[in-house]
C-alpha cells in the first residue's frame, strides 16, 4: 500500500479538502453533509482561507477550520477534530455565530445577511443524547418545535457512531465518513474510490501528501502538538480526579471527627476533653456546642 497520512489530522484535512485544486473534493462533502440534490446541489465554492496558517502548526490550540462560500452566498465553516475539547458546543456557537454577526449590512437590511453554517467533523463522541452519527441543530421553538430562523445551522459529524456494519455505501456522506476512518484500510479504499470519483481524488491527494517530504514533516510536528495537548489534558483529568478523591477522604475524615464531638457534648462531655481526643480546633468544638445548645 503506498504511504498515506491521517486525513482525520486538520492540518491534512485542509490540505485535502481546503484547497484550491480541491475543490471539487470539498464540494462533494458539502453536498453530502447538507444533504443537497437537484438544484439546490451546490456547484460553485469560494474558499476564503485557503493557505494554511503557518502559526497554528505548532499551536495545538489553533484552528486550522476551512472557511467557505457558497454561490447563494451562504457561509460555511469546516472543523475537523481529533480530541475531545470541553464545551465543543458553545465553542462552535460561538465561533459560527461570529462569522455571521461579522458580515457587513451594506443597505441597511438584515435580509441581506447569508446563512452561517458550522460543521464539525469529530473523531470522538460529544452528542451522547443522540444516536446518530450525524446531528444537525438550529434555533427552535422549544414547545412546538418550528424554527424561529435558518440564519444558524450547526452539524455534527461524529466518526465513531459509525462503523462498516452499520455504514450504508450509496449514502454519499457515510462513504466520506468511512474513508475518514478507513484511510489506511487498502480494501475499503479500493472499494470507496470505485463507488466515488471525489474520494478516488481525494486519495490521490492524500498519496500526494504523503510524498511530499515537506507536508510530512508538517503533519508529524501538527500530530505531535496535538499529541502533546492531548497527553497534558489527560494528566490533568487524572491530577484532578487523584486530588478530588484526596479532598474527599480528608472532608470524610474531618465529618467523622465533628460527628464523634457531637456525640460527646451531647453526652455532657467538657469543650476541652472533646477538643483533645477529637484533635479538633476549640474554636470548632465551641461552636458545635452552641449549636446544639441553641
């Protein structure tokens, strides 16, 4: 099998689908993901990010999305992300809700305002309520369930919902979403690229990469950062969870302390006394004693 890169690590990701040459590759995911056929097909994109921000390759942090317009004129953000981040779902609000709140009203008409659609391709599960593999939110009436507008539409992508037993290989979008996750699966490929002509190119694209030792060495110093944001999240959920069961036993320890002096003032036992076998503050023993009494 000839060398391919992790399609799933961003930094491939744009260069597969987010760039010039390649947007007749971006153009078959987005139709797949929104769902657009016959007319509505989108045809045309202009991609208005297409170089990859050189200080984002080191920064695990960074967001090296995929910005795009449509030619109705709609926006449309592109995220893929191989780590779980907290509060992914007020993030990519945020950040969808910026690009639209960030167009300029030339005639004074919010009308004039393109719809801002966020998709977010994750290679972890964040939507446990659901399901599906592919969920898609709007601002809606939370009683009669109607939407109040279009404007913001958020999709999520999430890759482990979906495996080879469930996947359904004429629906287009699980197609991109088992080359995502088979990348280095030569069968799959093979199987993929003959059923789709834009997966057959974006392979290629991939074997291109792959070649190239410059783009290489990007991806493996991208992995790394993520990698080592990874590790460090990790660590830190562990620190967390070592010093929360810490506190606990000392919280545990301390109640069953304050339990043993209530228990002796209750039996008439002297402030001081208490104070000495409980190795409690006076201070404490005093103010349990005036609770009691009170």
């Amino acid at each position: 099998m000839p060398e391919m890169l992790d399609p799933k690590v961003d930094v491939v990701f744009k260069q597969v689908f987010g760039a010039e040459e390649n947007k007749h590759i971006l153009i078959s995911l987005l139709n797949a993901v929104l769902g657009w056929i016959g007319e509505r097909k989108i045809v045309a994109v202009q991609i208005l990010n297409p170089y990859l921000e050189q200080e984002y390759i080191d920064d695990s942090y960074g967001i090296l999305d995929i910005k795009v317009q449509l030619g109705s004129g709609e926006l449309v953000d592109i995220e893929m992300q191989i780590g779980d981040r907290a509060n992914m779902e007020r993030r990519s609000t945020f950040y969808i809700c910026r690009i639209f709140g960030d167009q300029k009203i030339t005639r004074g008409r919010y009308q004039d305002l393109n719809r801002a659609i966020g998709i977010n391709i994750l290679d972890f599960v964040r939507v446990k309520d659901s399901q599906n593999y592919h969920t898609r939110f709007r601002l809606r009436e939370c009683d009669e369930n109607f939407d109040l507008t279009d404007a913001i539409e958020i999709h999520f992508i999430e890759l482990p919902k979906l495996n080879a037993e469930l996947a359904d290989y004429e629906n287009p979008l699980d197609r991109w979403v088992m080359f995502l996750k088979g990348w280095d699966n030569m069968e799959l490929l093979e199987r993929l690229s003959e059923e789709d002509p834009a997966i057959a190119e974006a392979r290629k694209a991939l074997e291109k990469m792959a070649s190239d030792p410059r783009a290489k060495e990007i991806y493996e110093q991208r992995l790394k950062a993520i990698m080592d944001r990874n590790s460090d999240l990790y660590e830190a959920e562990l620190k967390g969870k070592r010093e929360g069961k810490r506190e606990g036993k000392r919280e545990g320890k301390r109640e069953g302390k304050r339990e043993t002096a209530r228990n002796a003032l209750l039996e008439g036992a002297d402030v001081e006394f208490v104070a000495k076998i409980t190795g409690l503050p006076l201070e404490t023993i005093q103010k349990l004693k005036n609770e009691i009494v009170s």
